[in-house]
C-alpha cells in the first residue's frame, strides 16, 4: 500500500508562485537559504552530473546586476521601455538565487536532459522557498538569457546559462488565484 503525505500533496495542490514586485524585506538569511539551497540540489539529475549551481544575489549585488542590465540594453541598442523592464527585477529585488545551468560534456547525457534537469532545480528551489513561508517568484527576463549580460553580471563562463532568477522574500499582497490547465485537454490516456 502507498504511504501518503496529504501535507505535501496540498502544499503541491495549493502553491503558487507570489509576483516578484510584491515581495519586500525580510529576505532569508543565509542560515535560512541553506535547506531551500538543499532541497533544490535534491533534484532529478540524470548521470548525477549535477549540471547547476547557485549564485545567491544579495541586494547590492542586485543593484550592481541592474547597472550591468541597463548599460548592456544600452549596447544592444534595445529601446527605453526594454532596458527599464529588464534590469526591474535587479533595481527592485531584495534577494534572489540564480540558479546555473552548467553544462557539462557526456557521451551518455544529453545536453537537454542537463536543461531539464536545471529547470526541476528552479521548480524545487521555488517550492522550497514557498513551503518555508516566504513569497518567491521565477523570472527570467531579457538580461537572463544574454551572454553579454552573464560573463559581465555573473561571470558565467562559456558552458554555463541562466536557468532562472528565483526572487525570495516577504510576501505583501496574496495574488488572486490564476486559471490552471483543464487536465482532460493535456492528459491523454492509454490503456492498451
Ligand atoms: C522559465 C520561466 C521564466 C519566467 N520568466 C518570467 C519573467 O521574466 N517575468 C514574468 O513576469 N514571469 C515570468 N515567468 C512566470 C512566473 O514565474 C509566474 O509567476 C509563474 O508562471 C506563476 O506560476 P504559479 O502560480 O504556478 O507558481 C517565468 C516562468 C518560467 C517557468
């Protein structure tokens, strides 16, 4: 017989993610990231290549990542309104985990199983950092999927990417539930 956990399958029923401008001080300390950062490494990871890793953003860090945004829209020659929306995130954050895809050669993994892999740890530090009680919200965002913007804000090397900013904070406003899929349209079932 199957051995439930109703408390965890009502968290998973329930969660949602909290909008990243709603999210205010007090962030996690350190001491308090440490078991959502564990529970996100405790990820699917074929091969156990453990193809990510983490940078922990502190607020002047965000702001430091907000000038490297605005000054690389600059460059790219992107108008006012798409530097002003990418570097937000960065110019209003409080505290957010990069999570990194880093990509690492295999003859038996393929890279998009590392993506994916890189994806479930977003998905895993999000719901942690939800289940301990803060608001956190996944973002992406122009600046993430720049090469420019990763080797100058982050100093990504070649084989490694942006898999998500993961915003953790104090939630102000509880967001209105949002329409979720209608299972019968993406759940198909084979019997034989
Ligand atoms: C890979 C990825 C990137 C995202 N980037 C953004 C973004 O840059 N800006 C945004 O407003 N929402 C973005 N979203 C959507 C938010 O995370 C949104 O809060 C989420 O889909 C809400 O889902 P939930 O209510 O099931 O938690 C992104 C989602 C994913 C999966």
């Amino acid at each position: 017989m199957p051995t439930p956990n109703p408390d965890a399958l009502q968290f998973l029923l329930s969660r949602r993610s909290r909008p990243a401008k709603t999210l205010s001080v007090p962030t996690p300390t350190r001491d308090e990231l440490m078991p959502i950062l564990t529970a996100a490494a405790r990820s699917p990871d074929h091969g156990k290549l453990e193809p990510w890793r983490f940078i922990v953003l502190e607020r002047a860090a965000l702001r430091r990542l907000g000038e490297v945004a605005g000054a690389r829209g600059q460059s790219l020659g992107r108008n006012e309104a798409d530097i002003a929306k990418g570097r937000q995130q960065f110019d209003d954050g409080q505290l957010a985990v990069a999570v990194i895809e880093v990509q690492t050669p295999s003859e038996k993994i393929p890279p998009i199983e590392q993506t994916y892999s890189a994806g479930a740890v977003c998905l895993a530090l999000l719901n942690a950092a939800l289940a301990s009680g803060w608001g956190a919200n996944w973002l992406s965002g122009w600046p993430a999927h720049d090469r420019g913007f990763a080797e100058t804000a982050l100093g990504l090397a070649t084989h490694e990417r942006v898999a998500g900013f993961i915003h953790i904070g104090t939630e102000t406003a509880s967001p209105p539930e949002r329409p979720r899929p209608d299972l019968a349209q993406i759940t198909q079932w084979v019997s034989e």
